[in-house]
C-alpha cells in the first residue's frame, strides 16, 4: 500500500490499523531547535479523542502518545521524528459479525477486492482511527506556525440543513465556542443537538461542513502549478474520512458571480500593505498565499455505520441483511474539527519551509 506520505519538506508517513498495536507516525524535515514538548501534543491528541459528549462514539482511549526519536530534552534534533499511541480500548469482537460483509459505503469491499486481504477490525487501516497520525504530527507542525504567528481555527458551520449565518470574518479566532459541537450561535446548537439525538434515536447518521480560517498566512506560500496551495489544501482535506468536498473562498458561490462582483480590488492600507478590499478568492491567488485569511469549508458525508438494519453483500456475494452492533457516532463532523486543523498545520509547515527556497532576491 503506497499513499501514505504527506508534504515534501515536512514529510509525515503514517502507519498503523485501527485494532492493530498501535498508530503512530514519522516527521522527516523537522527542523532541529524547535521546543517540542510531549504535552503540547498530548494536548492535541486529547481534543480528537472520542466519548467527549453524549452524541459522540464512547470508544475511550486513552491515546497517550510516545516520543520514539527526534527529540530531546524536549528540543526536535532535526533527525526523523517519531510518534506512537498504542491501541488499547479496541473492542475487535464487536465486528465479527460484520467480518465477511461489505458494509455499505465502507472500504471493506475496496480493500479487499484491491489487496485480496484486510484487517477487518474496526476497519483496519480505513478507520478514522489512523488520523491519531495526522493529529499527533499536525501538533509538531503547529509549534512551528506559532513561532510565525500563524492562527488556524476552524469550527462546525453546518449539520444536515442547519447552517450557521455568522460569516467566517466575524468569528472571533481568539476565543474557542463554548459548546460542545463548536458551532458558533447558541441557538443553533440547541437546535443541531436536538437533531443529532433524533437521528441517533433513528439509528441513522448526519453529514455537515466545517469552515477554516487561517490568519497571519505570510504572502509567498503555495508552488504555483501543480502543489498550489489550496491544491494541497484541497488534496489533505479530501484524505480525511468521510470527507465528500472542499471550498476555498467563494467556492462554488462563484458559479452564481459575475466578474465585476468577484474581483478582490487591491489596496494599500495604514501600515502600507497591499490587502484587498472583499476575499472572494479565500485569500490564495494563483495558488500562492497573499496575505489576506484563508478560508475553505470542507464537507462530511453522513457516516456510514448506523443501527438501522441494512442489505448488502458478503464475501461471496450473496444478499445479507445486517444490523450493526457496538458503539457508533451518529456525528462525526465535530470530531473531524482537529483533525481539519491538523492537516491545515502539516500543509502549510511543508509550503513555509519550501518557500525558504523560492527566491535570493528579497534575502
Ligand atoms: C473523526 C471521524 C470519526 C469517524 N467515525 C466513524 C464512525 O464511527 N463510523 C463510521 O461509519 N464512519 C466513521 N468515520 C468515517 C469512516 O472512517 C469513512 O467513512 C470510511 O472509512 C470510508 O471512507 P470514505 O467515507 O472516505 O469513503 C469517521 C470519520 C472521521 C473523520
């Protein structure tokens, strides 16, 4: 199985199955002299972890991360580092049942017809589980950013048809929304309370979007043809499970704008930087950052696992009817929220880093 890199400077490789020993992850291209603490990371590790309120998956890991290399006395050596969180709370009996049945619009039937073998646990490699990687090695990623004041917030702005009516420039970054689906206005999150319960009381699922903002981007990141940067952005987005879409700025509101109204007319502000006056463009031009917010909203699919019976196939491709049993999030859009900032931070640590060497001419 290849694919399972990310970034060309800050370079992870993920590895590890969902009910395997544990997941962990290496960082090529970490710079040496950064103070990573262990709990900083710890710390981001706890915020992914599940069972943190009535509505979300009760699987209760305790995901303590361990330092393997790269690091001492709390400062990164420049030498690979590596991260790794032993599985400890997988219930692998909860699947037996399902081990010879293609769950709808799980990997079960992907995987096996591609490798002709799969760890069927939990869905082994597929699980949402393997993002413990990404997150672990996104925190790594966000000590550097912040030595840059770079700020990464993102939040929940949509379940099913519920969306949020605050517009992305009007959320305040510095504070964190004080509710536990993280989705700005109060009255929302009563309301998409009310309707993940119903659903869960259903046995069924719902999808939503998340909104990112990224601010004090320096002008400069993103490689302008193939690696853009919303590309990249793009392409970390669409590899987080269950994701179904991604936007950057207008997105696919730009379909319904004429030129005249798109434009983001440029000027020059107080301190004699060059700004524009709307960001229709979601602050990256030409695949490069020009220093306005970055903002895209990624969309998630309802998940597939529910308690409703369903019909399928199993491994010889006769029709089964099947009931999932064990635990299930009827929402998982909160849950991806550090996940979407983790991959954010490993995206643009790997485009600062390549962009120490774009030009000599501004040194
Ligand atoms: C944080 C998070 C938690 C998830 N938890 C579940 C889950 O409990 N049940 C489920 O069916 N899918 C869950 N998923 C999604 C599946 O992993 C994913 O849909 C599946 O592997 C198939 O991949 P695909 O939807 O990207 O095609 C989760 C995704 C994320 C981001």
């Amino acid at each position: 199985m290849g694919g399972n890199q990310l970034g060309s400077v800050f370079r992870i490789t993920s590895f590890g199955e969902s009910h395997g020993a544990a997941i962990g992850v290496v960082i090529d291209g970490c710079p040496a002299g950064l103070v990573v603490r262990r709990d900083v990371i710890q710390k981001a590790l706890d915020r992914r972890a599940p069972g943190r309120s009535a509505i979300t998956s009760s699987r209760k890991e305790k995901d303590i991360v361990e330092i393997l290399s790269g690091v001492s006395n709390d400062v990164s050596l420049g030498t690979p580092i590596c991260l790794m969180v032993r599985n400890q709370d997988a219930r692998s009996e909860d699947y037996k049942n399902i081990r010879n049945i293609y769950r709808p619009s799980h990997a079960d039937y992907v995987y096996d017809a591609k490798y002709g073998v799969r760890d069927y646990r939990g869905g082994g490699r597929a699980s949402a589980r393997e993002t413990v990687a990404r997150v672990a090695a996104g925190a790594v990623a966000g000590i550097l950013l912040d030595r840059l004041g770079i700020k990464i917030y993102a939040y929940v702005d949509q379940i099913y048809k519920l969306k949020s009516k605050v517009p992305y420039d009007q959320m305040d970054i510095n504070k964190s929304i004080p509710n536990a689906l993280n989705i700005p206005d109060d009255t929302l999150y009563d309301k998409v309370t009310k309707l993940i319960q119903v659903a869960k009381e259903e046995g069924d699922s719902l999808g939503g979007s998340i909104c990112c903002i990224i601010r004090n981007c320096p002008v400069g990141l993103g490689e302008p043809v193939f690696d853009k940067l919303h590309a990249d952005l793009a392409k970390a987005m669409m590899s987080i499970p269950a994701s179904r879409g991604f936007e950057i700025g207008s997105g696919f509101g730009a379909i319904l704008m004429k030129g005249s109204e798109h434009n983001d007319s440029f000027y020059t502000d107080d301190h004699q930087k060059i700004k524009t006056k709307t960001n229709h463009s979601g602050g990256i031009q030409g695949g490069i950052s020009n220093g306005m917010d970055i903002n895209f909203r990624v969309a998630f699919k309802p998940v597939s696992t529910i308690a409703k019976e369903q019909t399928s196939v199993n491994t010889l491709g006769q029709s089964v009817a099947f009931k999932n049993i064990g635990r299930h999030d009827p929402c998982v859009v909160p849950r991806a929220i550090p996940i979407v900032e983790a991959m954010t931070k490993l995206v643009l640590a790997d485009h600062y880093l390549r962009n120490k060497t774009s030009t000599i001419l501004h040194a």
